[in-house]
C-alpha cells in the first residue's frame, strides 16, 4: 500500500524526476545513445499515468492557446 501512495504521489503531485530523488532538473540532451533507456513500468504505475494524461488533455483544451507548450508530460499553469 505504500508504493501505491508514493507511486500517487509522484504522479498526482508532479514533482520532476530529480526532485522526486532530491536532485535539481535539467534538461539535457544524453551524451551518447547509450545514454537514452527505456523504464518498465508496472500496471498500476501505467494507469494513475495514463488517467492523468487524459485530465491534462482535458485541461489543455480548455486553456487554447493559454496552455504551456512546455513538451513535458507534468505540467502545471505556473
């Protein structure tokens, strides 16, 4: 039950991935190809993801052109 919560967490709250783990984000291209991975995710992992991607469609609708075209998967209007 306490993975499900800091699994909600992470995925309600949005926190970056660095600010989750106590690090500060950046955005940097990976230096190598190497640098690229791909993450498993678990089947309740993937459906608090999907169900908050479907209200921020949702909410980007409603904002037009006002929405942060930011690319980012968590984003919030500040």
């Amino acid at each position: 039950m306490r993975e499900a919560r800091q699994r909600s967490y992470l995925a309600y709250c949005g926190p970056r991935r660095g600010e989750a783990c106590g690090h500060l984000a950046r955005q940097k291209p990976p230096k190598s190809k190497a640098g690229n991975r791909d993450l498993t995710l678990d089947a309740d992992t993937t459906a608090v993801l999907t169900a908050y991607h479907a209200r921020r469609n949702t909410q980007r609708l409603k904002a037009g052109p006002a929405w942060p075209g930011t690319g980012l998967f968590f984003v919030r209007p500040d």
